[in-house]
C-alpha cells in the first residue's frame, strides 16, 4: 500500500552548514540526529522524459524512508511524494503501481536506471519549546554515477562527488 505526502524541500549546492541555527526565530535547541548512508537508483526513459517534468522515481535504501518514491511537482519547492516499500517489485523493476501512474508521462518508453547516488548524511533537528520538531537541516555529501543511455543496458558513464544540504520543513 503507497503512503503518499507533501513535502516542501529546499536544496543548496556548495555549502557548509552555518554556526548558530539554534538562534533562529522559535527554535530553542539544536539536536544532532543520527548519520545516515543512502543509496539510490534513479529511472526514467532514455530520453529522460521524466526529469524534464521534475518527476523524480528512486529506489533508496538506508535512511528511514527506505523504498521507492515518486516525486511530482507541486510548485517552487513542494513535491506531491508517493512511497511503497522496498519489497514491492524488484530491486532493478519499477514497481506496477508507479509505472501505472506515470504512464501519462512516459508514454509507453521504459523506465530505466539513469543516476545512482550514495549520500552520507548528517542532520540537524531544529526543536521548539516543547522539544518538537521545526524542521530538519541535512548536509550531504554524495558521490554520483550517470548511466549512458545510448548503450544496451544502461552503462556507468561518469562520475563525481558533490556536497551540498537541504531544508525539510515538518508539518
């Protein structure tokens, strides 16, 4: 069974997270979450129909959200995310239900792996008063693979490490 939620993201390339995140307006403590290490397998058609959309499909494993995920744009930084757990389908084959929901856009063409990425993540909660969560800071170091879509199979074709972090908003 899909769960599916709003997510509102904002994303920063090149950065390193600045000193003093507790002394923003209505956050009252700062509290260091757990590191994760993600993989994700990234699809779309070889022509990337997908990506020119903004549609992102992933399988990811690590990390809370372990699955798969389809995520569709809903403006500027909200995303509509759709989330099935990692046994539904194969660990190389989208599941059925994604790919139903993506036809539209697709088009008939198959889904195929396009990028992997692995992602050592170090988050920051930022707490209110009463200790909940305002929202979660992450800095992300991720090291990237792109696949040649020409080739039968899709081949690796290049590589590199980037880092950067985002801003999820909780609620």
């Amino acid at each position: 069974m899909a769960r599916e939620h709003r997510e509102t993201e904002r994303k920063y390339e090149g950065f390193a997270l600045p000193a003093g995140l507790g002394e923003l307006p209505g956050v009252t403590a700062t509290r260091e979450a757990e590191p994760q290490d993600l993989a994700a397998l990234y699809y779309d058609t070889s022509d990337l129909r997908l990506l020119r959309r903004g549609i992102a499909v992933r399988r990811r494993t690590g990390g809370g959200d372990a699955g798969w995920h389809v995520k569709l744009p809903l403006g500027a930084d909200a995303r509509h995310e759709v989330h099935l757990p990692l046994g539904t389908g194969g660990p190389r084959e989208v599941p059925a239900e994604f790919s139903g929901r993506l036809a539209a856009f697709t088009r008939g063409a198959a889904l195929l792996p396009v990028a992997h990425l692995r992602t050592h993540r170090v988050r920051t909660q930022l707490l209110d008063r009463r200790s909940q969560i305002l929202a979660e800071v992450s800095e992300d170091r991720v090291a990237s693979r792109t696949f040649d879509l020409t080739a039968a199979g899709a081949t690796p074709a290049r590589a590199g490490p980037t880092q950067g972090g985002e801003v999820h908003r909780v609620g």
